[in-house]
C-alpha cells in the first residue's frame, strides 16, 4: 500500500500544481490529498510540503483547524459562479440538470463558508 500512496501523492502534487495555475481547477485540494498520502508513504516527502514556502502554511492552517485562508475561499465562490457561468452557456442545460448543478455548487460553497477564516495576510495560495 505504501508504494500505491507515494505514487497517488505525486500525482496529487502534479495536479496541484496545475491547479494553481490553470483557472477552475482547485489546486490546495489536491496538495491537501498530496499531503495525506505521503502521511502515509513518505514522511520525508509530506514534511517537504508542510515546510514549503508557498504550498506550506496553507496546508499546515488546513491541517491545525480545518482553516481557508478568506482569499482563497473568495476565489473559490468566484471560481464556482464563473464554472455556473461557463457551464450555462455553453451547454444550454435542461432546468434539472442546471438545478442540480446549482444545488451541487452552494453545497460546495456552503462547505466554504462553515470553514473558519484565516485572516493572516502572508498565506500566499
């Protein structure tokens, strides 16, 4: 199991990364899942991105209380409506189906919302 986690964890970070800089995907999830698979395969490689500059305080703030930095909770709510957006539009839904989407997205930014706030200023994701 450890060399299926090692493996999963990279391809995490992989997807994180990308997530950081392509728009509408979420990139600390998948460092977050990154982090709990070498938790369990590599501590050397989870120790390396809890310490990491950029990627570190926000998963150490995730880790101690559940915690999103408002930021990111802000691009969150924008990054949910534009996804809505995009997906109306483009795919001209039945009513149904947009309801469901709809109904999937507040889940999520409900789920945003019920985190705590971390107001600190240097958390840079």
């Amino acid at each position: 199991m450890r060399i299926i986690y090692f493996c999963l964890g990279w391809v995490m970070v992989a997807l994180g990364v990308i997530g950081l800089v392509m728009p509408l995907m979420p990139g600390v999830v998948f460092l977050i899942a990154a982090a709990a698979c070498f938790a369990r395969s590599s501590p050397r490689l989870e120790a390396w991105l809890l310490d990491h500059p950029t990627f570190g305080k926000p998963l150490r703030d995730w880790r101690a209380a559940g915690a999103i930095p408002r930021p990111a909770k802000a691009m969150a709510y924008a990054g949910m409506t534009i996804g809505f957006v995009v997906f109306w539009y483009s795919v001209d839904p039945s009513m149904p189906l947009a309801a469901g989407v709809a109904v999937l997205f507040l889940a999520c930014a409900a789920y945003v919302v019920s985190r705590p706030a971390i107001v600190d200023q240097d958390s840079s994701i």
